[in-house]
DNA sequence: CGGCTTTGACCTGCGC
DNA sequence: GCGCAGGTCAAAGCCG
C-alpha cells in the first residue's frame, strides 16, 4: 500500500473493517484520480469493486455520469464518490489523508501519486498534458472531496450520536427493569392487582419479576415436569404452605448473598412466622424455565457465567444431571441444571431457576428475558379469569414480541416448570393444525386443571405482527430444528415419540442472538449485528457454545 | 495460585 | 422407619 493511503479510521468500527480489506483498492482508486482521462478509466475500473459490494443503485448513475471528457472525469469522480455511499467515507478520508500528509502543493500531491501508482502503465500517458490543467483539476476535486468529507463526518458524527442514544436506551431501560423487579420484590404478594397489571401492561412492562413472582399456589396440573420433575403432591402445592423441605433449603442458603437479592430475603428471615413469604421466596426461587435445544455442546451459551457445582445421575436418564450456579455476582441466586433428554441425546435440556440479582450484559439480558418471559406465561397462566384460559395477547406480550413461540407450562408442585422446546423444525402452517395430545397448555388453576386449547396460541402468535418480529431472528436460530413445546416434561415425550410441530420459539432466536453477541467481544459490533439481523431478517453464523464446561 | 470441576457424602422430602 | 430420589456441599484434583 502506498504511504499515506488507505488508512483507516480504526476509530470507527464501521469503517475500519472496509478499510482493512478493501485498502489497495482504496490506494488506486485515490491515486488515479489525479491522473488523466486514462487514468480515470483506470480508477473508474477501481471501482468496479466497490460497486460491486455497494450493489445496483451505483450502476445506475455511474451509466449516467460516466464521460470521456475531461472536465467530466471531475465529475465523474465525485459522483462515484456519492454512489458508493458505503465507501465513501473511505475514498473522502483517503483524500483527506492524503491533504494532510501531503499538503505542500498540488504538485507535489500530484507527483507523488504519479510514483505510487508507478506500477501502472498509464502514469506516464498524460506527461504532456498541461500541469496548469491537472492543478486545477485537482484542486477543484480536493475541494469537492474535502467538502464531501466534512458531510461525512457530519454524518457520522450522527451515526455515532444514534448509536450512543440507542446505547444510553438499553441501559436506561436495562436500569428500569432492574429497579422494577427491585421494587416488586418488596411489594407484598396482590395477585389481583397483579393480575390486571399484567394484563393491562404493555409487552416491555412484563417485568421478569412480574413472571416470577409466582407466589400464588400453584398447581393442580398433574403434568410432570420436564425431566426435572419433582415427584410431589398435589396437596402440598395447593395448601399454599411451604414445603418444610424447601423453606429449609431457603434458609440454608440465605447467605449473605441471599440477603442482597431482595428484602424478601431479609424479612423472611425475620419474620421466620410468616409462612406466605416464605412461600414467596421459596416458590420464586423454585420457578423454572426449561429450554430444550440440539446441541452438541455440553452447555448452551446463555451470556452468564455458571459455575458447576453438582452433578447427579437422574433416575430414567442415562446421561448426568449437571447443576450450575450464576457466578456472574456474588451470591447470585439464578441456577440451572443441564441434562441431555434421555431419548434424544442431541437434546440439550436446561433449566433455569431464580431471578438475577445483578445487571446482566445483553447477551444475558436475552436469554433471561426469553426464561422471564417464558415464566411470565406460567404466571398468567395462574392467574384466575373469566373463562378459566389464558389471555392469549398477555401470553403473547410475556413470551416478548418478537417470540411465536409456544411454551409448555408444567405445573407441577412445588414449583411450576414452563418448557420452551426448540427441538422442532419450525412451520407456519403447523400453527393451524389441531393440537395432539396431551393438551398443549394447562393453566396451574388450584385443584382445577384447566386445560387450553390449544390452537389458541398459535394463533396468537400466529398474527402477523409476531410473524414479523420472528422473521427478525430468522437468522439467529441456535438450533437446527426449533420450535415448538408441548406440555412438556420427559414422561410425555417418552409416551409421544412424534411431538407436535410448532413455530420456532423466542427463545431460541433469543438464544442464538445471546450467542451471536456473546461470540463478539465487541458489544458495539454485536449490537449493530444484532440490529442489522433484524433488520434484515438475515442469516447469522450458528453460535452456539463456547462454553468449555467438561462433563 | 486461584478458579473451576469432579465426585462422594450428606441433607431433605416423599412414598411405601 | 426405611429406601429412594433430588439437591447441595465440600474436599480433592485439575488447569491455565
């Protein structure tokens, strides 16, 4: 590369990459624009490149404004400039580079290109020409180059300033949710209330506290939950009192970390008399989210850090159950267990319970969104209305906009157990066929099973709105196949070999998306990646772990 | 050497 | 009360 060319702006992401790779395009091009016609044609073949990747608007006005005159080729030049908007800022800084480090005349300017471009034949071709002519010229492109420049700095000054304010937006609502699952935490339990904020909220104020504060009694659904299924009864999860075993087991755990999670915490260990928030706290805790993906990877990446601190053999499954603990802060109650299914081995099931007490980075923030909100359908699901079935818009604003997916709710006691299985190819029109056994959603009433019907969810998020929003991920999808659930726990699976095929799940995009940014070091870069996905709804590489848990 | 994993022991609840 | 199963602990070992 010629001295003084091609230089990046490695302050800018978004540019210095092009730079990187298209540099010596870069060199030529600049270096033959203050050449002559011939060389014009030279660097307008320079261009060929660049149009290439700037795609067919720059073929339409370069046949417009492409002369052989010389008072043309000027124009020529700078009208290229304007049609590869992608590159431009990389020609303008060229130019600009090249005014700084080569600022004594035009001449000289004018010299030096003739020697970095001496590997051309078509430097010498215009040695007659009048230098008076070339000066003038050149400076007549310095000046359009330069005020070409200025525009687009200014413009990406603005790009920056947009990308800070999106920025400032996520950590804004990032601190928002915090709070709000702060604050609810300390609010004592009003399931009415509760009930119809939820459903008059709006999508983004589903707090994942909201989600899990699952404190009512839950559970009359004898659905067995996932492989991590507590053999229970009925009785215990419907007298609302807390199960000896787990209120010791909150106990024991409330370490100082426990503590700081919320005052819960504190209040329960106080007030050790209360039992309703001792139920609190311990059916918080105890509230799961279960993802099934293909994975060969002996962990999903999730975007936290997990410590292993357990593992046991699991009666009916050959393959061990892991157990991790969030060590992303201390004294973080978030854990999960990871299994492989017994019957598919390529399936990953993990299972996640607890709420984070610490900010979490967005590639977390995806993945605890897609549990909360997958929790949040559990929630609503007990929640008492009308007609015994889940409101299915509030289904669909908890399992997050963007998600078609359906869940599996199993409200096994103690704890209830929400299954997002993204072990199914994904089919729009499976959204219509009807539901196979079992029933595909089964509210957690108290003693009243109450099945939905299924086609209900589907169509839900069947609509259009959400369509679009999971074409957005389309090309994050984690796994292979994805997308639907059943009221699901291991028994029916192993009863129902065929499962019902269903849409791709939130949280598989989600997932895949966590691991896209996770995958990127740089979170500027993974956001704009991010953003650009769903813009595009393009493909995006399959990441899925890099997790290097040994098992 | 610190952090993590492994793994056997231990605790607890539940069913019989 | 006993056995079973789920869940957790913690010492030992491994690894970067």
């Amino acid at each position: 590369m010629g001295k003084g060319w091609g230089l990046t702006l490695d302050s800018d992401p978004v540019t210095s990459n092009f730079f990187t790779n298209k540099s010596n395009s870069t060199t030529n091009v600049a270096g033959g624009s203050f050449l002559g016609l011939k060389q014009h044609h030279h660097h307008r073949d320079m261009f060929q490149f660049p149009v290439s990747l700037a795609g067919s608007r720059d073929d339409d006005r370069r046949g417009t404004s492409a002369s052989s005159s010389p008072s043309d080729d000027t124009k020529l030049l700078v009208d290229e400039v304007d049609f590869f908007s992608d590159k431009k800022v990389r020609v303008v800084d060229d130019v600009k580079k090249e005014s700084i480090e080569a600022p004594a005349s035009d001449l000289d300017v004018n010299t030096g290109l003739l020697l970095l471009t001496a590997g051309s034949d078509q430097s010498t071709v215009d040695d007659g020409v009048s230098s008076d002519m070339e000066d003038k010229r050149a400076k007549n492109e310095l000046a359009q180059l330069q005020d070409e420049l200025k525009r687009m700095n200014a413009e990406n000054q603005k790009l920056k300033d947009m990308l800070s304010h999106v920025s400032n937006n996520y950590s804004a609502l990032h601190m928002h949710l915090v709070t709000l699952m702060q604050q609810q935490q300390q609010q004592p339990p009003q399931r009415n209330r509760e009930t119809q904020a939820i459903q008059e909220s709006k999508p983004e104020e589903v707090t994942p506290l909201q989600i899990l504060d699952l404190r009512r009694p839950s559970a009359a659904g004898a659905e067995a939950a996932e492989t991590i299924s507590h053999s229970s009864s009925e009785e215990r999860t419907r007298s609302g009192t807390p199960p000896s075993n787990v209120e010791k087991r909150v106990n024991r755990e409330e370490s100082p970390e426990s503590e700081s999670w919320g005052p819960n915490c504190k209040v329960q260990k106080l007030n050790s008399g209360k039992p309703v928030d001792q139920s609190t706290e311990a059916t918080m805790r105890k509230a799961r989210v279960s993802v099934r993906a293909r994975s060969e990877a002996p962990m999903i990446t999730d975007g936290c850090q997990w410590r292993k601190y357990g593992q046991k053999m699991a009666k009916g499954n050959p393959c061990p159950r892991a157990y991790y603990r969030c060590t992303m802060a201390v004294g973080c109650p978030v854990r999960k267990q990871v299994q492989r299914c017994a019957d598919d081995r390529t399936i990953l099931i993990t299972t996640y319970e607890g709420n984070h007490n610490h900010p979490l980075p967005p590639a977390a923030m995806a993945m605890a969104s897609t549990t909360a909100a997958a929790a949040s359908m559990l929630l609503s699901g007990s929640m008492p209305s009308a007609d015994g079935i889940m409101n299915p818009n509030l289904l669909a604003r908890a399992i997050l906009p963007c998600s078609s997916s359906m869940a599996t709710i199993s409200a096994s006691a103690p704890f209830p157990t929400v299954t997002l299985d993204l072990t199914h190819s994904p089919n729009p029109l499976q959204f219509q066929r009807p539901p196979p056994p079992p029933t595909q959603f089964q509210v957690p009433f108290p003693g009243q099973p109450t099945p939905v019907s299924a086609p209900q969810l589907p169509q839900v998020f069947g609509q259009p709105l959400y369509n679009n929003n999971q074409s957005k991920f389309s090309g994050l999808q984690l796994s292979q196949e994805m997308g639907s659930s059943q009221l699901g726990h291991h028994q029916q699976q192993q009863q129902h070999q065929a499962p019902p095929q269903q849409p791709p799940t939130l949280a598989d995009t989600v997932s895949a998306a966590t691991a896209a940014i996770t995958n990127d070091p740089n979170f500027t870069a993974a956001l704009a990646a991010a953003i650009s996905s769903i813009i595009s709804g393009g493909t995006h590489p399959n990441s899925s772990n890099n997790n290097n848990n040994r098992q």
